[in-house]
C-alpha cells in the first residue's frame, strides 16, 4: 500500500512541477529521486494471496513488480537514456560519424544500412575525387598519355618490341587474366566486408567499404571513358582504352596501400603492374590502355581511401609529432 501511496507522490509532485512552470528538467530529477527511494525501499515477496472468502488475489508487491519495467521505460524516455531489451539494437549513428557497422552484433539491420547508405556514399566519394588535387593530376595524366603514347612512339614501338621478343606462358597469362578481373576484386572485397561484420572486426569492415566504393565508381569511369574513347584493342576487340582489368587492379593497391602501409600495398602494386604486364604481352591491350588504366585506378583508389579515413567533427585525425619537446600523438587537421 505505501508503494502505491509513493506512486501517487511522485505523480502528484511531477504535475505540479509542471503546473507551476516550472522546468522539464527539475521534473525529471524529481522522478529519479523517487526512482531512488524505490529502490531503496525493501520489496516484498509476490505471490497469491487469499481473501476472506479464499479467493486468490495478488499482493502490492506482485502489482509494483509488474510495473517495475514500465516506469524503468518511462524514465528512460524522460532521461534519454535507452531501456535495456527495448529493442535489441544500439541507437543508430550517421555513416559519416561512425566506425563500424550502424547496429554493432546485429548483422540484417546493419546490412541493409550499408545498401540503403551504398548510393550516397557514391557520391560522396565521387565528389572527392573530383576536388581530390593528386587525384585530378593523375587523371589529367591519364587522358595526356593516352594521346601521347598513341602513336609511332608509344603503343606501335611496343608491339614491335613484344613481336621480336618471347613473352610469359599461357598460365602466367591466365594468372594476370584471372587476378586482375573486376568481378574477382568485388568478390574480395565482398569476402572482407562479411568477414569484418560477422567477427567484429571494424578495421576490414572499413576497408572493404572502401574497397567496394572505389571499385565502383573506378569501374564505372572506366566503361564511360571505354564508351566515349571508343578504340580498338590489339585482339580486335571493341573499347580497348583505358585498361579495365588495369584500372581495377591499381585502384585496389591504392586502398589496400592507403589502408594497410607498405606492408599489404607494395606486393598488391607489384602484381597490379605484373597484371598491366600481361595485358600487353598478351596483345589484349595497347600499352597506353594499360598505363592511362593504371593512372585511373590510382587516382579514385588515393580519392576515395582518404575520403573515408576517420574524422571527428569534419576534421581529418593525423600522426603528430613536437620535435621540440619530443612529443607524439594525434591532431585534428582541416583544409579550407
């Protein structure tokens, strides 16, 4: 009967707070108050109990224990904080603010997330790319050597010179043909981006979304610039410019280089240029398809890996170091 009689002060003590104009706020900490007296206050056990007549009944004790959660939800409501088991899930963070995936330990909602957010995280990084000043050097380069290397001096001394001279076997060809494909970077980093998810592990998850928007927009400028360009490969093949299996492979390095350091990203730029290699040696492209191709895919790799390094308020987090006083540490970095 007393907890009832708290129930009705507390609820009595929060209308007039409010009746009176006063605050929301000194409202809310006169509900944790009684919140606190609640709790110090020792239950009594529930059960059934009987009346005079022996009908069973429930005790206060039983009642005040099952609204115990509900008021814990109200007073979550009113604090901000959330109630535990309300809906399994942590609140939800902006893709340009978190870390990770959007509802850590819960896979479907987080996944579906990252496909609604794929689109705008585009975009974002094509914007990048096209402010990114290396990037646009890299990108003037590769329209330059194109035409460049397009004549007697670029792509038809290199095929004189490959015609004379042996070239790798058909299964270091296959090799180059098969690890440079497109759809088996997409798959790598699909693999990286189910594997980051499911152990927890934020940093592959970081670089494989990385990894799959770079692809993306690398393979898209491609085919456009395949399309636009409209050349014919030394196979006979239609839109030989730029080398797609080129561009990809260099974009990929670039991540992985930007991502992991030397370590990861010279072995990843050593097989990216066997791959640029084998594409001429194999007569599937002209020597400027392949490093106009390579020039393309750094330059959206670089973009985009530095587009998606950790922020905090819009503000880059880079190495630092005092050499004065022999300090190192972290700071916050931003361009105008």
């Amino acid at each position: 009967m007393r907890t009832r009689l708290l129930w009705g002060a507390l609820a009595t003590a929060m209308a007039l707070t409010a009746g009176c104009g006063g605050s929301a706020d000194s409202a809310m900490l006169d509900a944790i108050d009684a919140r606190q007296v609640l709790m110090s206050e020792p239950m009594a056990a529930a059960g059934p109990a009987q009346t005079a007549d022996g009908a069973d009944v429930r005790t206060d004790a039983a009642d005040h224990g099952a609204t115990w959660l509900d008021l814990g939800e109200q007073l979550a409501q009113n604090t901000g904080e959330k109630p535990p088991g309300a809906d399994g899930k942590a609140p939800y963070v902006p893709r340009a603010e978190r870390r990770g995936p959007a509802y850590p330990n819960d896979f479907w909602p987080s996944f579906g997330r990252d496909g609604k957010e794929f689109v705008w995280m585009l975009w974002d990084d094509a914007k990048a790319t096209a402010t990114n000043p290396f990037s646009l050097v890299c990108l003037g380069l590769a329209g330059a050597t194109g035409i460049a290397l397009s004549g007697e001096n670029g792509n038809d001394q290199v095929e004189r010179h490959f015609d004379k001279h042996a070239g790798i076997n058909d299964f270091w060809d296959t090799v180059g043909d098969a690890g440079g494909n497109p759809g088996l970077h997409f798959a790598v980093a699909g693999t990286m981006y189910f594997t980051g998810m499911i152990r927890g592990d934020t940093k592959t998850y970081e670089v494989s979304k990385t990894l799959l928007s770079a692809l993306a927009l690398n393979g898209m400028a491609t085919l456009a610039l395949k399309a636009a360009a409209h050349t014919e490969s030394p196979n006979g093949e239609e839109a030989g410019w730029p080398s797609g299996h080129t561009s990809s492979t260099f974009c990929m390095a670039t991540v992985l280089y930007e991502a992991y350091g030397p370590w990861m990203g010279i072995p990843a730029f050593a097989f990216a240029s066997f791959v640029g290699y084998e594409r001429v040696d194999a007569r599937n492209h002209d020597f400027s398809d392949v490093i106009s191709g390579a020039l393309i895919g750094i330059a959206i790799g670089h973009a985009v890996a530095r587009n998606h390094e950790m922020k905090i308020f819009g503000m880059d987090v880079i190495p630092y170091a005092d050499p004065y006083r022999g300090g190192m540490g972290l700071a916050l970095s931003k361009q105008w």
